[in-house]
C-alpha cells in the first residue's frame, strides 16, 4: 500500500488565518486596519488615521465630493449652492495654507473642517455657528476678520439702479402690465439673456388691482404720508443692502430688521418732516447698526430712496409690494413656529400692522400725481447735504412716544 502524499498550500492557509480585515494600519502600524481609503487603497484604522495618511489624498477627494454634490443639486436650490461655493473657497483657501504649515507638524485636522461637518453640508443639512466644534468656529472668526469671507460674496446691485427699473409701467389699476415690442426697437439688436436677467430683478407689481383710498379709509389722506413714504423706503433699501438683495435667506429676520429701522412700521411714529424722518433712519443706523458702516452706509442708502422717488409711482408700488411680501413672509414663518413662546403674540400684532400700513400707502401712492415724487425726491436730496453739512446725525426725538398724545391718525387701520 503506497503511502499518500498530502500538499499543504500555504496560500490558502494564509488567507483563511490572516484576513486582509486583520492586516495592520499602514499609518499607526498598531491596529488592524478595518478600511480602505477609496483613492489609493492604503488601509488604516481610525477616522484620524485616515485624515493623515495623505493630506493630498483626503482634501482633494471631499473637494471632489463637494463638487459632484453641487452638480447633482437641483437648479432651484440657491440657497444650497450659494453655502457650497462658499464653503468651497473657504477649504480650498485654507488647504493652501495648511501645506506651508505641515513642516511645522501642526495637527492635522486644525485648519479644515471636520468630516461631520462636511457630511451634514453634503446632505444638504443646515450648518450653523453653534454647531461648529471649538476649532472651526475659531477658524471662521479668523476668516472673517482677515475679510476673506467677504470676498468671497459677490456684491448685490440693487435692481433700482438696473436700466430696466427706468422703464417699470404699470396697468391703470396698478398691476403688472405686459407690453409688446416696440416696432421701431424690432431691428435692433437685443440681448435678450440680459433682458431677461434684469426684468426678473424688478420686484412683480401687485396681482390684484388696488382699491381707491377712499374705500379704505373714510377720512382725508394726510399730506404728511410723503413723510412717512420716504421712513418706509429708507427701511426697504436698508434691509436689502444688509441681505445682500436676498431677504428670502432669512424671512422673519429681514421683516424685524425693517421694523427695527422704521418709526412708522415698528413703533408706530407719525414724523411731521423730512428731517425728523431721516434723523430716526439714521440714528438707528448708527447706533443699532453702526458695525454696518455707520453715518457713511445710512447716506448710502438715503441715495437709494431719492432713487427710488425720482424713478415714478410705478417703481415706488413695486418698493411697497416687495416690502409687503417681506412681512407676509415673516408672519408665514413665524406662524409655522410655537406661537406659544413669549413674545411671539406682539411681533405677530406689529407685522400685521406693519402690512396693513404697506398695503394703504401702496393705494395712496398710485393715485399721486409724478410730479409729487420729484418734488419728494429733491427735498429729501437737500436734507442729506444738510446733515452732512452738519457733520452728523442729532439725536432725535422718541417718535413711538408720540403717537399716543395726536389724536389724529394718519394711517387708519383696515378691518
């Protein structure tokens, strides 16, 4: 009887006694590696482990991420995509800057953003400064100071200096109005992409006709709502320079913001001037807001409402309308939350107000004559040269605490 040779293969034995998940971490060479890098395949152990096997490898691959994200987002999602640009910049400017500082053998994860971080933004996740870990809100609070994240923001140009807001027309009830082409501007030449950019930029026009004043109030409009016109438009162009022209970002915010700047929307004031109008706007911005640049911003902005004003009705109902949907959005937001919380009942009271006074001053304002609106837009242009002359914004009287001693009210308020 022959004896039977028998074969030992050490391949398979291997295999089965030392699986690759038991194959040492290629980084620490102290635990056993249970993943693979998707980019070079090199094993490792731990999240740290990963983030330093190589810098190159693991930035450019979550700057890759980043990308394909932004190109799968839907077109409609700004909000989204306007974070990720910035978020983008932001790594990639710091990735620069960490690969001068790794002959210093800093630590590898104090320049970027942790991997929770950037997975809660790739899945379209709202990040905020309070979720930031101790490291990245330090590198965000120096990346603001350094003005780097503002560089990054692409300025806004108010649609009021755009040349289509000189040609806004309106019906006779003073709602949008569809014009055809002229036949005589049918030859030439018409970039229609920019056109288009720029009609859209126009805040729409009501969709219902405006009612005459007379039917919302059963007393004579004040001569003194011009006055009160001019406090609710320097709020309107106030807010939107601070949003950046996008109040849609931050509906309740932007909605307190314009009350915060306005007498007459948020504490109820009656100003019986130009001046005493234009005081309060620019006291409140250079107390409340003056980290916004102060007397130079509220000047800015006084030359945006005399804008405004010498562009006619038709932009100034457009101003109203959009101002009017910047409330109604913040009433939808904060109806949506605990209408319980303290406090919650009196902005819900003083947005509604604040609606109702929009609403009758758009009315008014369509039954003006132009001339009106030159003549406003010349005082209010003498009264900024007046307080530069001045060197200075006065201190102005409390208007809220004015309203109860008149027994007259200019704005009566709609059942």
């Amino acid at each position: 009887m022959s004896d039977t040779i028998l074969t030992f293969d050490k391949s398979s034995s291997s295999s089965s006694l030392n699986p690759p998940s038991r194959t040492v971490c290629h980084v620490c060479q102290k635990q056993f590696s249970q993943y693979t890098c998707p980019r070079c395949n090199s094993r490792y152990c731990s999240l740290k482990c990963y983030q330093s096997h190589s810098r190159g490898c693991t930035e450019s691959f979550m700057r890759e991420n980043v990308v394909d994200e932004m190109r799968q987002m839907q077109p409609d999602d700004e909000t989204k995509r306007k974070m990720l640009e910035i978020l983008k910049r932001l790594h990639s400017e710091e990735e620069s800057d960490s690969i001068e500082e790794e002959t210093d053998s800093m630590e590898e994860d104090e320049s970027t953003l942790s991997e929770e971080t950037i997975q809660k933004i790739l899945s379209g996740a709202q990040v905020s400064f309070d979720d930031l870990s101790a490291k990245e809100k330090k590198l965000f609070q120096r990346t603001m100071a350094s003005g780097t994240l503002s560089k990054m923001i692409e300025p806004w140009d108010p649609w009021w200096l755009k040349p289509s807001a000189r040609t806004i027309c309106l019906s006779q009830q003073g709602t949008q109005l569809v014009q055809p082409l002229d036949k005589h501007d049918a030859s030439a030449p018409v970039d229609h992409d920019l056109e288009s950019s720029e009609s859209t930029e126009i805040p729409p026009a009501p969709d219902t006709p405006l009612p005459p004043v007379s039917k919302l109030s059963s007393t004579e409009p004040s001569p003194l709502l011009v006055i009160h016109l001019v406090d609710m438009l320097f709020s309107y162009c106030f807010t939107l320079r601070l949003y950046n022209g996008d109040w849609q970002s931050d509906t309740l915010g932007s909605a307190m913001m314009a009350l915060s700047v306005s007498a007459v929307l948020g504490r109820g004031g009656q100003p019986e001037t130009v001046k005493e109008a234009v005081s309060y706007c620019l006291e409140q911005t250079c107390t409340s807001y003056k980290q916004m640049g102060g007397l130079q911003f509220g000047l800015a902005v006084i030359d945006d409402v005399i804008t405004l004003l010498s562009l006619g009705g038709s932009a100034l109902i457009c101003s109203l309308c959009d101002i009017q949907r910047m409330i109604q959005a913040g009433e939808r937001e904060l109806k949506s939350e605990n209408t319980k919380k303290s406090g919650r009942v009196e902005i819900r009271r003083k947005l509604k107000l604040a609606e109702r006074k929009i609403y009758f001053m758009m009315c008014w304002v369509h039954e003006q004559p132009g001339e009106t609106w030159s003549s406003a837009a010349a005082i209010l242009k003498e009264e900024k040269l007046s307080c530069i002359d001045h060197g200075g914004v006065k201190s102005s009287a409390k208007l809220g605490d004015k309203t109860e001693s008149r027994s007259k009210v200019l704005i009566e308020e709609m059942e």
